[in-house]
C-alpha cells in the first residue's frame, strides 16, 4: 500500500487480493479492506480516478461445482457478491476460481453471465488460468478433449479477462524436450507466454485481454542422472 499511494498516479486499476471462499461458501475479507489503510487508500485511489477492483479468490474445484451446479446457491453466490461490491463502493469484481472441473463448465459459465447482468454498469474482470496449446501440453492429445473454461462465453460476460501466464514450470513438453538436458522450469518462457496469448486470441478480443507478469522466481534442486533423466524438487 505504501509504494501503491506513493506511485498512486502512474495506475489505471489496483485489483486488491481480498477475498476468498471458505470451506462453508462464505465470502472471507482476508486483507481487512475495512481497516483504516485500507480505507485511506482506497480514498486516495477515487480521488485520483484509480479504479479499485478486489479479488475473489477460490481454488475448490468440488466445491465450486456444487456452488454454481445448484440455482440457489449460485443465486445466493452472486447476491452476496452484488452485495460486497455495492456495499464498499468498488469499481467492480474479479472473479479468480481455479481448479474448477470440466463437469462444471457451463455452470461457470451461467454463472459469470448471470453475476455480469446483476453487476449493472459495474466491471466483472476475469482471471483465467494460462492454457497451454494441447500439442504441447500432452504427448498424446485426449479426444475428446475437455476443458474447465468456455473462452467463448468467457469473451461474452466478462469485461476484461486477465491470462495467468506465469507459472509454467515443466507444462509445456515440446518447450522441455527443446531445452534438452539444460535445467528448464521457467516461471514464464517467452516462447510459452506467446503461445498462451495466440490460442487465447482465437476467442478473446484482444482489447478485453490483460496479460499477467509474473514478479516471483522459484528455487529448484535440479538432479541429474548419467542417463540424462532430469528431476525437479521446489
């Protein structure tokens, strides 16, 4: 918050990573958006027309799907994000549910499109996991083949779609084979990280879509055996 106030006027839009879902499906204000720096910041950020859109995080894919597989949960869900939004005064919401399960597809689906036309003229902002082409990804491709996220109904309901391209690590198998007996388990290759935005870019209008940077590294012990079998420990 510190350097966010001092560089206050170089920034469109501060995304707070606030929120997350419990194990019971209550939304948890995990940073204390209501404490006074908080407060006094998002103050200052409105004075000078920053946006201030938070977070809400989930990464339960089971219990994800029971959530947006069942009406009223999932009417209750959005009714509760509605609330949060209106009730702090916010710019909008950012949906970020990870791991969800590809049963639930088009539930997640009817879910961002009913959250977007509750949010009236408020922003629903999108954080996608990065997806790697599925040649690259398995050595034999699944058929058929099945994902989590509709990118076409995506591009529909959400205003701005933000691509996790980071955390590559060992996901892309032709990128690993290329590198050959070389340590390889980039945070993000560029190489990979273009590869991400061309196949997203079949389906997202590219002016909806924010690519993430990564500001991280990992540390790996890298053992290898006379045979050149390369193994990885975070």
């Amino acid at each position: 918050l510190k350097s966010a106030s001092k560089n206050i006027k170089k920034l469109d839009t501060v995304y707070p990573f606030a929120f997350e879902v419990d194990a019971s499906g209550d939304i948890i204000d995990k940073a204390g958006l209501n404490d006074r720096q908080w407060r006094d910041f998002i103050k200052l950020a409105k004075k000078n027309k920053v946006e201030i859109i938070p977070s809400i995080a989930w990464f339960d894919g089971n219990q994800i799907g029971l959530m947006l597989s069942d009406k009223d949960r999932r009417e209750d869900h959005i009714d509760d994000i509605v609330r949060i939004v209106k009730k702090g005064k916010y710019d909008g919401i950012n949906i970020d549910y990870e791991g969800k399960n590809a049963a639930n597809i088009n539930d997640f689906s009817r879910f961002l499109e009913e959250l977007n036309k509750e949010l009236g003229s408020k922003l629903l902002t999108c954080t996608i996991e990065a997806r790697t082409p599925a040649v690259d990804l398995y050595k034999v491709v699944p058929n058929p083949l099945t994902y989590a996220n509709d990118y076409k109904e995506i591009a529909k309901h959400c205003d701005r779609i933000e691509l996790m391209t980071y955390d590559q690590q060992r996901a892309d198998l032709t990128l690993n084979d290329k590198r050959g007996a070389l340590p390889y388990a980039p945070v993000a290759d560029k190489e990979w990280v273009e590869k991400v935005i061309k196949l997203a870019l079949q389906d997202f209008p590219k002016d909806k879509v924010l690519v993430g940077i990564a500001t991280y590294g990992r540390a790996w012990d890298v053992t290898v055996s006379p045979a050149g079998y390369v193994d990885y420990t975070r």
